[in-house]
C-alpha cells in the first residue's frame, strides 16, 4: 500500500490537467460501477448537500482528488432528475479560503425559495497543524456551482474538543426557527451533538445547547453526521457514532445506527422509544445522509458511503475507492425503520436471465427463501466453491454473511463474518451487485446489508439450493463517468 506524505495528501488541486491521466487510467478497471455514485478520480467518502431543489436532484460527496487517501477534501457535485441517473456536474466546494484551507468537510443542504443551500464544516489549520473548525455556508449560483458566503456562521466552542463538525440543518414549523445539529465530542472524549438556532438561514445563529439523549450520555468517542428527521409523526435520529466498539460487530470502531423517538425543542432532548438500532448490518456503510426538502411527511431519501473511516480496499491499487449507496425510501413499520430500493432500478433491468449459475458483474437478483435454515453463494468459482455466503439460521431468525471464501480478502483484522438479525422468518432476499458492491434487502427492508466485494474473473458464479425460486436481471449504466471538473 502506498505511503503518502502530507504534503502529497494535502497538495491543492490548480488545473483538472492534474488529473486527467488518473481518470483515463481508472477508466480501466474491472471494479468501475455502472448505477452508483462513485469518484470521478481518488477517493470518495461521505455522501453532503443531498436535496431536491425545483425539481432536481443534488448530492456531493467528500472528495480526495489525488488518489485513494484521505487528505484535502474538496465536494464533488452530481445531479439527477429522479435518484437513478446522475450526472457529473464538477467541483462543488474546494478549499480556497482561511476557514477552509485544509478542507471542505461534511455537511447538508436545503432548498429555500429559489437558492439551494449548503452547510459544510471549513477545517482550518494553522502551521503547527492546530486543527479549528468552522460551520459555512454556500448558496448554488446560477453556473450550478455553489457561492460561498465570505464569513462563516460561527465557529468553534472551546468547551468541546476540536471534533465539531457536519451540520445538518433543519426547520421546525411549530418553533419557527431553524437548527443546527452538529457533530461533536465532549472535552472528556465522549460522543455528542450540540445544537445551534436562528429565525433566519443565513445569519444570527446563536448556540442553543447540547443535545441530551438519556441513556446515550457515554456512546461512543465521537458522533459523526447527526441527521434528524420526522417520519409519519415520530422523529428518528441518526447518527454515526466512532472510536467504540459495539456487541456484534467485530472490531470495527465506526457504525451507524438509529433511534425512533420524540425530539423536544424546548428542553433539547431527544427521548427514545427503544433501544438503538443499526441502519445496515453489512461490513461497509457508514456517514449516512437524509435528502432535505422532499415534501413527503411519511418517508424520508437517505444515501450513505459503502466504506469506513479507517478501513483499505483493493482498488486502492489503482489510486481510486469508494461510492456512494443507492438511494433508500425510509418509512417507520412497526416501530422499526423499513428501508426499501426505489421503485424507479426496475427501469434500469434488462431482460431477464434464465438462471444458470452466472452472476453478471451488475445485476439485480431475487430470492424467495424456502422454509428452513438456507444458504446463498455468490462470486463462487465455477464448481461452487468460495464467495460471498448468505448462511440463513431459521431457528435463530439470522443471516450469517461470510466474505472470507473472496480470492481478493481486504480488512481482515476488522472483520470479516457479521450477523444480520431479522424479527420475522426470512421470506425474500433483493440483492443489487454492481462490480464491488453488494447491497442486500431483506423481508422488503426489514433489515440490510451493505458490502463491497472485488470478485476476479473466476469468480462470476452463484450457488443456491435446488428448487429455490430465483430471478436474475443485468442492470444497465445509470451513472454518467464523464471527466467534469
């Protein structure tokens, strides 16, 4: 694996030149999706400013021009006529200013009137690397690209550490006012999210407090992404907490997980209904983000980025990671978050396959689950063995996903056998592959599990027990990949 230097890591980006090899060169590989949201070159990582504004689409996403690397974040912008197409529309944000020299971190948007609005977290570092960020705003210009504001919002409090980042702004109609939900960590090293008011979007934000959440005044390290929305009458909050490790899931320190209860405005409590919850049970989905301004009060759009923080995958050998997962309509059945695949992918299949045991490189696959305990195989070599296992336990109600038997084997030490635990026996299995992705719906969303998986050429196979009934459709591009800087 490459070792950059920061200076490598946090270089400026002048001319889309700079880049134009890169991109050429990863036009070539065999992992390039062909219906998610992926980098244009480098690396990709959470999804920001996720909105519909006068009848478009928009979404950034955390972007690393250079390769797969961490380092100088600009937004990368995409837009879409209806969450299945999207479009390259260029650099969204980069950092250019004082507020935002070492980079243009997460953040959201919303539509108000005729401007589309952005919120992101302006990371400033001194020359001893002292790190201070700053919430900022920017409003999209009549180019497409965001303008930003020559002043930030507000900055910093000194009574929390330097984790303070990824505003998510929201309106509440009955207090007339807008709030801010930042991501944060306590002096103490503890998770939370403090919270900032105003009458007005722009200007006069002033600190409103800390958000409490009883029982959660110890969960994790650091709340990345806090996101809070109002289903059907109840609000659900959402949020990735770090630096913890939670019962099933491995070593791995980054999650992301729910809670579905009543916000109070007045007291600035969030009181739960029940335990929390994890949005995906799958290796590799993290940051999620809820669309702002959809106007339906019973479902909300959420997108998140298939990957973690501190987590290394293959493509890094090509100097290119990530992608985005396929949007989600969120809805509230049963106390629990039921997240489904948008009706609109079905326009996206071809004709449908006779099943034969080959798996295209993207396509969509349905499985109804016979009674009984049940296995899966997917990327399998052509006499069945190895994979991608979908062990299903019926006596326990779990699925058992195992990508130890993948010829190309990448985060071991994380983890590589996670549980997705379901509530009611396992009926239906909807599973979208495309190249290195996998993202797994089952009983209709009940539960979901998101991976990536980088099968070689010997691996296009699948394996499933005699008898079950099986539906296989390839899925045709969706995704422009156009060199739009």
């Amino acid at each position: 694996m490459r070792e950059w230097t920061r200076d490598e890591r946090y270089r400026v980006l002048k001319s889309p030149e700079e880049i134009r090899e890169l991109y050429d060169r990863i036009q070539a590989s065999a992992y390039r999706q062909r219906y998610h949201v992926q980098p244009v070159t480098g690396l990709s990582s959470d999804p920001n400013g996720f909105a519909l504004h006068r009848g478009t689409w928009h979404l950034c996403y955390q972007w690393c021009p250079w390769g797969a690397v961490h380092g100088l974040k600009y937004w990368y912008h995409v837009t879409s006529p209806d969450l299945v197409h999207w479009e390259n529309a260029g650099i969204g944000l980069k950092p250019d200013c004082f507020y935002d020299n070492r980079g243009t971190h997460s953040g959201s948007a919303i539509s108000h009137g005729d401007e589309l609005v952005f919120f992101y977290t302006g990371n400033h570092r001194d020359e001893d690397w002292t790190r201070t960020p700053y919430t900022c705003a920017a409003v999209l210009g009549p180019d497409n690209r965001p303008v930003k504001l020559p002043e930030p919002l507000f900055g910093p409090r000194d009574d929390h550490s330097e984790h303070q980042r990824d505003p998510k702004v929201v309106w509440n109609e009955a207090k007339r006012k807008y709030y801010i939900f930042i991501g944060a960590q306590t002096l103490d090293l503890r998770g939370c999210v403090l919270i900032y008011e105003s009458e007005e979007l722009l200007r006069g934000w002033r600190f409103a407090g800390e958000l409490k959440v009883p029982g959660y005044e110890s969960f994790g390290g650091m709340w990345e992404c806090p996101y809070i929305v109002n289903i059907s009458g109840k609000d659900v909050l959402i949020f990735s907490p770090q630096y913890t490790k939670l019962p099933g899931r491995a070593e791995s320190t980054n999650h992301n997980v729910y809670l579905i209860g009543r916000m109070d405005y007045d007291t600035l409590t969030f009181i739960p209904e029940g335990p929390y919850r994890h949005l995906d049970y799958g290796f590799d989905f993290y940051a999620a983000q809820g669309a702002a301004s959809i106007g339906d009060p019973d479902k909300a759009i959420l997108i998140a980025w298939i990957g973690l923080p501190d987590n290394h995958y293959p493509t890094e050998e090509e100097d290119w990671e990530g992608s985005l997962s396929l949007p989600r309509e969120l809805r509230i059945v049963d106390g629990k978050l039921r997240q489904t695949p948008l009706a609109a992918l079905e326009g996206l299949r071809g004709a449908e396959l006779v099943p034969d045991g080959t798996l295209p490189a993207a396509c969509e696959l349905d499985v109804a689950a016979p009674d009984g305990d049940f296995e899966l195989a997917l990327f399998t070599k052509a006499d069945g063995a190895g994979g991608l296992r979908l062990k299903y336990d019926s006596a326990r109600k779990v699925c058992t996903v195992d990508r130890t038997g993948l010829d190309r084997r990448f985060n071991e030490k994380v983890g590589e056998v996670l549980d997705m635990p379901l509530e009611a026996p396992l009926r239906a299995l909807r599973i979208f592959i495309d190249r290195c992705s996998v993202e797994i719906f089952a009983n209709d969303g009940e539960a979901t599990f998101t991976t990536h998986a980088y099968p070689t050429e010997r691996e296009f196979h699948y394996a499933a027990p005699e008898g079950v009934k099986l539906r296989l459709w390839p899925m045709n591009a969706s995704v422009t990949d156009k060199f739009v800087i």
